[in-house]
C-alpha cells in the first residue's frame, strides 16, 4: 500500500458483481487500482463487471487457489455473504457454511498466496439488540440471529489469522 492506504498491487474483490461490491470495484478503478472480482453471480450481476471476472465459488477451495495464482492479488475486499437475517433463522446451516467456512476458505487461500491485507464488510447485526444508542465499536456483540452469529464469527475468524 502506499501513505494512502491505497493497494499498489492487484486487489481481489469477493462479491464483486453485488450493489455494493461493484461500486467499490468502480471507486477502485477511479482510483487506479486494478480489480478482479470473484463472485459465484449467485446474486450478483455478470453486467455489473467490467473488470476480470472469475466465476467461483468460495467453496471451491481449488478453483480459489487458481485465482490466487493466476492474479497475485495484494490484498482483497470480502463482500460475498448471505445476507438475509429472516432466511438465517430458516436456514442456519445454509449461513454457517456459506459465510463462515466460505471465509475460511478464502483465509487459507490468502495465507497459502501470501496476502495479508483484508477489508471485510460485517453488519450491525453483530450487536444484537441495542443496550444504547448510538451503537459505536465498544458496544457489546450479541446478535440474535444466526446471520448476526455468522458475521461475528468472521470477524474473529480474521483476528485470529491476523
């Protein structure tokens, strides 16, 4: 990264074909930094691309690791999630597999590249119900919901690695 924080290498964005991942590809590009979005289009947008767009799926610990040597990313932004708290509560198998080992996945496929730097995008719903207002980064974590569950265990998930 330069002073600026901005990744002087390749910079992988997971997700990357979703609303908010394929504005950040774009804030990237105006920014110069070159992208490669990964991204399953589970629900992301192949029109939504216009960057190298690798179809993979963060299960697919192979093809992950391909792209890690095809690409040498230099760092990566982690967007791709489930992201329905209702379909969490119905599905919490589905959430557990998805969001945390999915992340694993894409930890050891990191850690294997050597590529350190990560930018995750976690969720409010890490707090739970709100023991006061406004919620900042000292209020406790206890989610209610296996979405909420999920995104905390991510996030201690790369404390851990780092």
């Amino acid at each position: 990264m330069d002073n600026l924080g901005v990744p002087q290498g390749p910079v992988l964005v997971t997700g990357g074909a979703g609303y908010i991942g394929s504005h950040t590809v774009r804030a990237l590009e105006r920014r110069g930094v070159p992208v490669i979005v990964l991204d399953n289009l589970s629900t992301g947008h192949r029109a939504a691309v216009k960057v190298p767009l690798e179809v993979v799926d963060l299960a697919d610990r192979a093809a992950l690791g391909r792209v890690f040597m095809a690409y040498r990313p230099t760092a990566v932004i982690h967007f791709a999630a489930r992201a329905y708290v209702g379909e969490s509560v119905g599905d919490p198998s589905r959430y557990y597999r998805e969001n945390v080992i999915n992340t694993w996945n894409l930890l050891e496929a990191m850690r294997a590249a050597a590529c350190r730097d990560i930018v995750f995008s976690s969720t409010c719903a890490t707090y739970g119900d709100p023991v006061r207002v406004p919620i900042d980064e000292t209020h406790p974590q206890q989610p209610i919901s296996p979405y909420g569950r999920t995104k905390l265990h991510m996030e201690h998930m790369m404390q851990d690695y780092g």
